[in-house]
C-alpha cells in the first residue's frame, strides 16, 4: 500500500520535456547576454563622462594659443683651466665645454593684456635623458649680458626647479634671472661639462694653443663622447592666474651641417614651435 502511494506522488511531479528543458537554458542564456549588453553601455556611458569631464576642459582652455616658444639658439665652444707650460708641453687642469641656451618665448599678440603679460616663470623637472661618457654636466642660469662668454657660471646648478624674477623696469639687470613681463628678453642658461680631461699634457707645442672647440680636438676627445641630451619644463602664469607650460627635449649641438666645434665655436639656431598649453 505504501509502495502504491509512493508512485502515485512521483507520477504527480512533472517532468521536465526536451522542450522545456531546452527554453529554459535559452531564457538564462539570453539574460546573461542582455546583463553583459547593459553592462558594456554602463561602462562606455562612464568613459564618455570621464573624457568629457577630463579633456573638454582642456580643449576649452587651449582654444588659442597665449604664449610660445619661436626659437632656441645654442652657442658652443669649449675651454680649460690651465695648470702649467713650458716651452716643450702644455697641462690642461679642467678641460670643459659649454652650450650657452638662448629659449625666445612669444605671445599671441603684441598688445599687452592681462591674459599674455607674465606674472611668474619657472622651470622645472630638469633631467639629463643622455649623459655623456665624459665629464660632469650641470646646467646653470647664464646673465644675458654674458651670454657666448667662457666661463662657468657662479651659484647653484639647475636640478629641479629654478624661478624667474618678472620685471616690467626696461632696465632691468640681466645678469640676474629676470624675465620682461612683456617677454622681451629670452631665457638664458648654460650647460657646462666639466672634468672632460684632467691633467691632460699636450706635447705639440709647435701650433698655438686657441682656446675654444677647436681644443677639443687637441685633446683628442671624440664628440660623440659627449653627446648630451636633456628636457625641461617651463611653467608660466599670467595677470588673470592662468597656468600655462610646455616641455622641451633637445641634443645638446656639437655639430651642425658643415660647422663643427672641432672647428671653433658654433652658433646654432632652431625654429622649434613648441606651444604652452593651459593646466589651470
């Protein structure tokens, strides 16, 4: 009797057909599709907001362009610190060479405004991206005054951040880190490296020993030993508060075409349009 019971109940569960069976593992799968469909749209919604929300701003504070840079002029030459001579030889105690840098910033227009008259300048996140094989490398601020001039300038070398004096008085002192408002003066430092040979003995005293590239050669020193690049960052901020800045990366130029500092000294001109984009 109990048997008989127990089969009529089973007999009351449904089975499940092929058919069934076959509908509901289409409904799960159609629901794992259309969840992992809405999901996508929820995650492409999100990036649009963010790049809407990061770059429009950005592309709205650089609709124009408010200051430049329009060219970078390089002079390069080389000299030493002497330690003795005779008549048969000639010591060399600290053989260098430097590349005076001459950055031109210009404005949008001539006329002065708020928006393109400088309030500050700076720069910062120097960094030497090649250092040569030779020698001790420093970048220092020149005065414009001393600019093309052997000599290794006093104060302290430029790592990290170095900041301009903004000036509007047209006689201003330049051999001091000033800057005109109006952008007038370019900004001036000096790569030296130093220590490229040390107590070096030049026997050949028959040529006259000339003190610029050319000494180089003397000395034997290949220039791709020297070779040297570096970046830097040049940030501003004008009357109305607006921060603007732009990286510039650069070789340091020791030969050029047919000019060389093998060959003296060189002066080297580069039309580098590199634009300040506004960050605040």
């Amino acid at each position: 009797m109990k048997k008989k019971q127990k089969e009529n109940r089973n007999n009351r569960i449904p089975k499940l057909t092929r058919k069934t069976k076959w509908l509901t593992g289409f409904t799960i799968i159609l629901i794992l599709v259309l969840g992992l469909l809405i999901a996508h749209v929820i995650i492409k919604r999100n990036q649009k907001i963010a790049f809407e929300q990061t770059y429009l701003p950005f592309a709205e504070k650089n609709e124009s362009t408010v200051f430049s840079v329009s060219q970078i002029v390089f002079f390069s030459s080389s000299d030493a610190k002497t330690k003795a001579s005779s008549k048969s030889n000639f010591t060399i105690e600290n053989l260098y060479a430097y590349t005076d840098i001459a950055i031109f910033l210009s404005r949008l227009s001539d006329e002065l405004t708020l928006e393109n008259t400088l309030k500050e300048a700076k720069i910062t996140n120097v960094e030497f991206t090649q250092k040569p094989e030779l020698g001790t490398p420093h970048l220092y601020f020149k005065g414009l005054p001393h600019f093309a001039k052997s000599m290794i300038p006093e104060g302290e070398t430029i790592d990290h951040d170095f900041a301009f004096t903004i000036s509007s008085e047209e006689n201003s002192d330049l051999n001091e880190p000033i800057l005109y408002n109006n952008c007038a003066n370019p900004i001036t430092l000096s790569y030296v490296n130093e220590s490229i040979k040390n107590d070096y003995t030049i026997t050949d005293t028959s040529n006259p020993i000339t003190y610029d590239g050319s000494l180089l050669k003397r000395c034997n020193i290949a220039l791709d030993s020297l070779t040297t690049s570096l970046s830097l960052t040049i940030e501003l901020t004008n009357y109305l508060e607006q921060k603007f800045k732009t990286t510039l990366s650069f070789t340091i130029p020791y030969e050029e075409k047919e000019q060389s500092i093998n060959n003296g000294s060189i002066i080297i001109k580069k039309d580098i349009p590199s634009y300040f984009y506004r960050y605040e």
